[in-house]
C-alpha cells in the first residue's frame, strides 16, 4: 500500500499540473460555499437565535441520557456539535449546489487522462446525480455514527454509575476517553463519506452502495486515509481561526465593514476554497491507489468487489479468485 506521504505528493503534483484550471473554475465555484462556511461560524442573528435552540435541545438530550451535566467536557462537546448542526443548516444549499458542481468539475478532471477543459454540461449533470444520491446517504452515515457513539457513551456512563464509580477524577477519566472514542467513531465515517463521494463520482453511481464500496476499498487501509485527511482538515481549521481573528474580530471593533475587511474576508475564502479542491484531490488520488492495491494484493485470493448495475442503481456484490481479476 501506498504511503500517506507519497499519496499527498502526487495530489499536490496533479494540482500544479492543472493549476489554473482548479484555482479558477473549481475554486470560483466554491467561493459562494466557503463564504457562508465561515459566516455561518461568525455572530449573526440567524445563527443567534438558532444555536441557542440547538443547544438546549442538545444538553436536555444528554442530561436525559446519563451525561453528567457538571462535566466541563461534554459541555464543550455539546457547543461543538451545536455549531456544526447550526453551520450545516445555514450553508445546506450551497452544500447541495455549488460543492457538488465543484467536486464533480475535480473529479471529472482527475477521472480521464486527457480530460477537456471546461468540461461539457452533459458530463457534469452525469457526475452531480449519483454525487447528490451520495451526500444525502452520507448525511445519514454521520448522523447514525454520532447516535452510535453517544449511545456506547450513554451506556457507558450508566454502568459505571450503577457500579459505584461516581467519583470526579473518575468521570474525568471516562469523558476524557469518551472524548477520544466520539473523535474515532466520526472521523472513520467522515473518511468512508469522502471516499463513497468519489466512488460515485469516478463510476457514476452513488446512493448506498457507493459507501459500501467505500468501505470495501479503504478494509486495512483506514489509518492511510486518516492520515491524508488530518493535514487539510488542520489547514482549514487554522484558515477559519484566521477569518475569525482578521474579519469578524475587526468588523466587533469597527462596527462596520470596510472595503479593506471586505477584501481580505474574500481573500480568505478564496484560500478556503483552494484546500477544498485540494481535499478533494487528494481523496480522489487515495481511490486509485486503493483500487489499484485491491486489484494487485497478492495476499487475497478471494477479494470481495461490488459491481454496479448499468440498468438499475442497487449493484452486485460477490467474490472472484484473484486469478479470474481484470
């Protein structure tokens, strides 16, 4: 298998080769998108009166379910989760529209040798359908791998309580682990989402099965694609701590934006955007090489591979001795 390292070095390497055509038509379509990423964090009467709801909804929940409520921890995790779910409902149109054409433009670029610059309408529409069957699966996938963790938590909790462990540095210890048991969980479904949106979009099928074969195509590989995606994920925080700290920090001072604020908050979307279709790029180039290992590992003579109908959208699963492989 591949290395996480030389994985990130071909992806950047693909991007400099296109680099005009991902820095204008990818990253311009996503600009919309990472502008209302990093509004949507900042202070604003939309967000102002849904995060509060968001947030005692939320706390309600785990008070009912066994979370300590004088946790520091889960305190901190609650705010968390609200701003997200507050994020992903005041940019859900943009999420459905603008970054599904985006990733479908990369994809279609990175799927061909020769690709055409711009592609056709024809072959975008091809690629945004089974992509937009796929995100809607996706949401499911995380939704269901949140509920999952906080009912392992919840049960967890429960039962260290009826043994008599009740103690402080006993609840420290367990929402400390807790903690690190949520991070697993989510980032490994965030991992099999990326990897399925580019399944769809490389074979033009999405919905259900897509993550399926995501799954199928990451088995042993899941460390490697944690790895690849922990370094843009940081850059994008740090960008976000940047908009927060250049943008929204001198709009509370000034109480007005300026033609110099207003620039530089574009400026930093456009950046946002950049590491987008880096993201992507980069899921895009970890696809191959888990395709072209589970074509070629010697040490599998019965791989399991899920193939897609041409007539309907449900596929066919089964497995084939390693000789009979294309």
């Amino acid at each position: 298998m591949e290395g996480s390292g030389k994985i990130l070095r071909r992806s950047i390497h693909s991007f400099l080769q296109n680099y005009h055509y991902f820095t204008s038509t990818a990253a311009f379509l996503l600009l919309p998108f990472s502008a209302s990423i990093l509004l949507s964090q900042a202070p604003s009467p939309a967000s102002s009166s849904l995060l509060p709801h968001i947030y005692s909804r939320l706390r309600t929940l785990f008070v009912a379910a066994g979370f300590p409520s004088s946790s520091q921890l889960f305190s901190t995790l609650n705010l968390k989760v609200s701003q997200t779910i507050t994020s992903s409902i005041l940019t859900f149109p943009f999420s459905l529209t603008l970054l599904l054409v985006a990733k479908a433009f990369v994809i279609h670029a990175l799927n061909h040798n020769k690709p055409t610059f711009p592609p056709s309408f024809a072959s975008i529409v091809s690629l945004y359908k089974p992509l937009l069957h796929t995100c809607i699966w996706n949401s499911l996938l995380i939704i269901s791998a949140i509920a999952t963790a906080f009912s392992l938590l919840s049960l967890t909790f429960s039962c260290f309580e009826g043994l008599g462990f009740s103690s402080p540095s006993s609840f420290l210890l367990l929402s400390a682990a807790g903690a690190v048991l949520f991070s697993v969980i989510l980032a490994n479904a965030l991992v099999i989402g990326n990897m399925a949106m580019v399944v769809s979009g490389m074979e033009e099928r999405g919905g259900y099965m897509a993550i399926l074969k995501a799954c199928i195509l990451i088995r042993g590989r899941t460390s490697t694609g944690l790895f690849l995606a922990l370094p843009v994920n940081v850059i994008l925080a740090a960008i976000e701590a940047l908009f927060q700290f250049r943008v929204v920090r001198a709009y509370h001072i000034a109480q007005r934006p300026g033609s110099s604020m207003v620039s530089e908050g574009i400026l930093i979307a456009y950046l946002y955007s950049i590491f987008i279709v880096l993201d992507t790029i980069v899921s895009c180039m970890f696809y191959k090489s888990c395709k072209r290992e589970s074509l070629i590992d010697p040490d599998d003579k019965h791989l399991l591979r899920i193939e897609f109908s041409e007539v309907e959208n449900y596929g066919y699963m089964g497995t084939k001795n390693f000789e009979e492989l294309p």
